[in-house]
C-alpha cells in the first residue's frame, strides 16, 4: 500500500516566504491563533453550510514534506536551505477545533480555530480555504436545493461539468445537503453514496429507432428502468416506453423543454396508458428557483449538475484565515472593508425563551481562558477536531453529519429558509467575557 500523496504543495508561495522570513527573524515559533470566518453571506443567502471538514483533516495529516516535495522547492528556488531543513521535519502539532460537517455558519462565526506556532499554522492557510470555501459554496447551493425539492428525490450529476476531482467532492457534499444519489461512480466507491444513472440520448441516437433503444435497455436492466424519452418527439416516446416496458416502467426522464408543462402532460399520458407508479424525472439546467417553481407540477424526482458544482451563483464561501492571537495578546487587522476581530472566541448558538435562536461569538480574553457558560437550551458549536497534532478519534461519519444538517435546517425560522434575500437567518453577536 502506498503512502497517501502529500498535500504540501497545495499552497502559496508566500506561506514559505512568510516562514522563511519567520524563522530568521525569530518569531517563527510564537504561539498564534488563526482563526476561519466569513465577512458576509453571498448575496441572497440568509445561511451557510460547512462542508469538506473530514476532507481538511485528511490534508492536514498528509501536509508533509517529503524528498519529492523539496526538491521541488529547491529546484524553483522557494526557500533557502535553513526553510529546507525545518520543512523535513514539519508536524502539525497544534490544536484545531471547528464547526462540524452539516453545521450552518453565519457572518462572523468560527468555524474554524486553529492554535499552534506561526510557523505551523501559517502553512495551511492555502490547503484549508481551498477545501472549506470550495465544499461549503456546494454544501450551501445543495442545501437550498434539497430544501425547494420538499422531500421528493435529488440527483447529483455534476460530473461533466467540474474538474474530475472537485466531481467527487461535489458529490459527497450534496449527499450531505440531502440528495439522494449521485452519478459518480468514484463517490460512490469512496464514500458510500449511492449511485444511479441509466442511459443518454446517444444510447437512443446508437440504435435505429427508438423502441429498439427502449427495448434493449429493458432487456438489461428491467422494467423498473428510466427511460429517457424527449430524444425525439416526447408525445411519441412515452408512448413507445410503456409498450415496451409495460404499465411497470419504473419512470420517464425529460432532459430539455418546459419540464414543468411536459411533466404536467407525461401524468396525463403515463396514467392514461395504465402507467399510474411511473416516476417522472427531471433534468436539464435545474437550481434551486426552478425546482422550487416546479413544486406544484407531477414530478418525483430532480436531476442537478451545472448549477450544482459551481454553487448556484456562488462558487466561494467567501471564508477567510486571519491570525487573531500572539502570544495570548488579540491582533486584528483594519483595512478598510476587510476588517477582523482579534482574540480567540467561542461560539454558542443560543436559544430564548421565545424559541427564537441567535449565533453568540464570545471573547475569551487571553490563551487558557474558559469559554462562557451554556444555558439549558444553549450549545457550544465548535467542537475538537486535532489534539496535539493528531485528528480527534471517532469524529461523526457523513451520515451523521447528514442528519445534524437535517435538524439544523428544521431549527431555523421558516422566514430564513426562503429562497429570497434578507437578513441572515440567525443573527451574530459578539460579546466580551
């Protein structure tokens, strides 16, 4: 077996210059808090979902320098030979806590807290934005996405149109978000996820007619197969699925057109030919707005790719890495619109007697302080995710983070569940302590 491919050079190269710089001046080795935040929410977004946690801590224990990797950095002259050395050693040995996998996060929420020297921490920055804001943009998009389909099924079939690896991150995201299936094969075997997928228009377009197609996808997969029937006219298809399958045709898949007034004419048709337990899929350029106009009309299940994989408008999470702590001492940086806010903090997501939930971030004032005390009702979000440098045993598995994004939804009031902007669902205070 072999060892699992490095992530070291998946980051910046100003990471090394600042480490380099770091290590002559001395200040390589201060204590630091960095910490994971959002300034806003995209536009129209009134949550946030954090997705690619498990997929960051695999980065993290596989961030190692290794002979392959220096000499890479030697070859193009990153670093000088005293950043060389102490790359050959590097261990991540600092502390790492963080929203869960599921969780919702809102502006200025933690979500991730990363404790160890500057030299150590530092060099994720790159590898950990690059993995929240990419999974948690889809997380977000498959999130609102699941919620317009109201229960009925949802397909992920991105593949086609994302790079081969992000495909499969897409996958495991919109899993999470509550989909039900996805066409990646490559997720599927990783992650568990199911599978599902039956045939193209070439399949179709491959045969000389189209009952011949019909007929011989029946013949290998059943009659409880999907087939797709707007290859030519739909009327016509429709009618030649369920001569060839029977009344028992699993479902019918329309790819293109007006999917909601085909979908309303394929009931029509599919019960007045006996077809009444046959499916209706849909396809082709789907987002949350249009599944969600589609609720009224016969349709069982949703098949989503394009605006699935590039976030439905919004391909970042927009999360950011700032060093918030030295040496126990808050720092925090004042740019004009790109402010942070120094000291380490802990997050409670509080809850009122009214029922009524708000995001409470809390200063801890200093390294080793307690965090605030939690009401009955209330808790703390973050939770421990590397001690000493070593990932937190029998963390929750994606089914388990399937359902905290399940019970999270159901806790938000039904006004930020909508698919038009305003405030975020829940709001952000800070608080000192």
């Amino acid at each position: 077996m072999t060892d699992p491919a490095s992530t070291a050079l998946r980051t910046d190269h100003y990471e090394l210059t600042m480490l380099s710089s770091a290590l002559r001046d001395g200040t390589a080795q201060r204590d630091c808090v960095f910490e994971v935040f959002t300034r806003n929410l995209p536009d129209g977004r009134r949550y946030g979902v954090v997705g690619g946690v498990e997929r960051l801590l695999d980065a993290v224990e596989n961030f190692r320098f290794d002979q392959r990797t220096l000499e890479v950095l030697e070859r193009d002259r990153v670093c000088d030979e005293r950043t060389l050395d102490w790359l050959r050693e590097y261990r991540f040995t600092g502390d790492v806590d963080g929203y869960p996998e599921g969780e919702l996060y809102f502006p200025g929420s933690p979500v991730l807290t990363v404790r160890g020297t500057f030299a150590e921490a530092v060099l994720l920055e790159t590898v950990i934005l690059s993995i929240l804001n990419h999974d948690s943009a889809v997380a977000a998009a498959a999130t609102r996405m699941s919620s317009a389909a109201n229960g009925r099924r949802i397909i992920e079939m991105g593949s086609r149109r994302t790079h081969e690896d992000s495909a499969v991150s897409c996958a495991r995201v919109s899993y999470l978000a509550g989909f039900t299936a996805t066409s990646n094969l490559e997720a599927g075997a990783r992650y568990g996820i199911p599978t599902a997928g039956t045939s193209a228009h070439s399949f179709t377009l491959l045969h000389d007619s189209e009952r011949e197609a019909f007929q011989a996808q029946v013949d290998a997969l059943g009659a409880g197969t999907t087939l797709l029937v707007d290859t030519y006219d739909i009327t016509e298809g429709i009618r030649t699925a369920v001569e060839v399958a029977g009344p028992e045709l699993g479902a019918v898949r329309i790819d293109s057109g007006d999917v909601g007034v085909l979908a309303r004419q394929a009931r029509e048709q599919l019960d007045s030919l006996g077809a009444t337990g046959t499916r209706i899929v849909v396809s082709g350029d789907l987002d949350e707005f249009a599944i969600a106009s589609l609720r009224a009309e016969p349709v069982d299940v949703y098949g989503v790719g394009t605006s699935l994989v590039v976030g439905s408008g919004a391909p970042t999470a927009g999360m950011v890495y700032k060093l918030a702590e030295v040496d126990g001492r808050p720092v925090a940086k004042r740019s004009s619109h790109k402010e942070s806010r120094g000291g380490s903090k802990a997050a409670l997501r509080r809850h009122k007697p009214t029922g009524t939930a708000l995001e409470e971030v809390v200063y801890r004032n200093g390294a080793g302080a307690e965090p605030p005390a939690a009401g009955p009702h209330d808790r703390f979000v973050q939770t421990p995710l590397i001690r000493g440098g070593r990932r937190v045993e029998n963390l929750p598995g994606l089914e388990d983070n399937r359902q905290r994004l399940r019970h999270a939804l159901v806790s938000l009031p039904w006004e930020g569940l909508k698919l038009s902007s305003g405030e975020p669902a829940i709001p952000t205070v800070f608080e000192n302590h």
